[in-house]
C-alpha cells in the first residue's frame, strides 16, 4: 500500500471514529434536550404594533435629518415583534423564540429540531448515523452575546448589525461558541446579522430595553 493510499485510509478511519463517536455522544446526552429555566416575556399585541412604529420611525431617519433623541425599543416590543415576524425569517425555525436583554448582554433562546443544526461538516455527517427519532427531537438553543454595528467599507456596501457571540447551549449544556460555527458550518455570522439603515450609530443594550442610537 502507498503512503498516500495509506494516508486516505487513516484519514477515513478517523473521520469514522469521529462521526460514531459523536453520534454517540449527541444520541446518549440526555442533557443536550432537557428544558432549561425560560423566564416568559409577556406582551401584548399594542407592543408590537409600537415597536414597528419605531422601527419605521428609524428608516425613516435615513431619509431626512437624523433626530439626535435615540429610538428605545423594550424587551416586550422587541419579542412582540419577533413574535409576529419570524414567519418570514429564512434562517434557523424557533418556535417560540425568547429575548432577553440584560445589562451589556442579549440572550436569544429558542427551540428547533436538532436536524437544523447539524449543517456544518463534519455534523452534517452524523444525520446517517442518528436516527430520525433523535434527529426531529426538539433542542431549546441559548446564544448570548454582544451585538456590534459593522460599518460599510465602500459605498456600494451596507452596514448590519451583528450578534457576536460569547456563549452557546444547548439544552443545560454550555458548549462554546466554537461548536455553534461547525454546527452551522460558519452560518451564524449571516443568521445573526440583520441590515441597518445608514442613520444607526450606536445599538446599546440595557437592563430591559435596546437604545439604538442615530448619527447626528
């Protein structure tokens, strides 16, 4: 056998023993589907009514003098909102899908299927060695992070805002932002970005409410 031959084969033999060995793991880890502790955000219809308001207040500054008095949008507008809207989203389904801002910090959890987060090679892989059973099982998904505004760099670019994230779970079980990128194969930078309007300076998160701030 040649060395590159032997290569191919030890390559495979190890991408095997990962592939089972994670099958394993994700099929055995009663904790990955427990239910972790949700506070419920109530709300109303009338809040998200308000905050659709604000945010077509907010494009709106795009087109005429900026208003240097900032748009608060509060965390049961925010999830009346999302609520109403995730029907439309392309990304990831969640239902339901809960925020939570607290000082400094956004906390996004969610439940899905865990076939939809196994995208990314090599967990791409393991939907042949897991039963469909385990596969249409629901996860609940915490991600939480900061969010940063990511400027054009041309002016033929646009400017998004960006959940840069910090801590991933699933279920109870913390696992690291890391795992999240290979779950995704590098799909979470895009499902957590959404488009700005020029006008935003500054997206600033407080105990309980998200101040985004206009350029004057």
């Amino acid at each position: 056998m040649k060395f590159g031959c032997l290569g191919c084969f030890l390559l495979l033999l190890i991408l095997a023993v990962v592939l089972v060995g994670g099958a394993a793991a994700l099929y055995y880890a009663g904790s990955l589907f427990d239910m972790p502790t949700i506070p419920a955000v109530q709300y109303t219809a009338s809040d998200g009514y308000r905050a659709q308001q604000k945010l077509f207040e907010l494009a709106l500054r795009d087109r005429r003098s900026a208003h240097p008095v900032p748009v608060v949008l509060t965390e049961r507008e925010l999830n009346a909102f999302l609520a109403k809207h995730l029907e439309e989203s392309e990304g990831i389904p969640f239902s339901p899908l809960v925020v939570k801002l607290l000082p400094g910090t956004i906390e996004v959890q969610g439940r899905t299927t865990l076939v939809n987060l196994l995208t990314g090679f090599p967990f791409s892989l393991l939907a042949d060695y897991l039963p469909a059973s385990t596969l249409d099982r629901a996860v609940w998904v915490t991600v939480s992070g900061t969010i940063q505004v990511q400027r054009r760099q041309s002016r033929t670019d646009r400017e998004y805002g960006q959940l840069q994230v910090s801590q991933f779970s699933l279920g109870n079980q913390d696992l690291g932002p890391w795992v999240l990128s290979l779950m995704l194969g590098g799909r979470e930078k895009s499902l957590l970005r959404w488009q700005l309007p020029p006008v935003v300076d500054t997206i600033m998160i407080e105990g309980g409410r998200m101040v985004i701030t206009t350029r004057r």
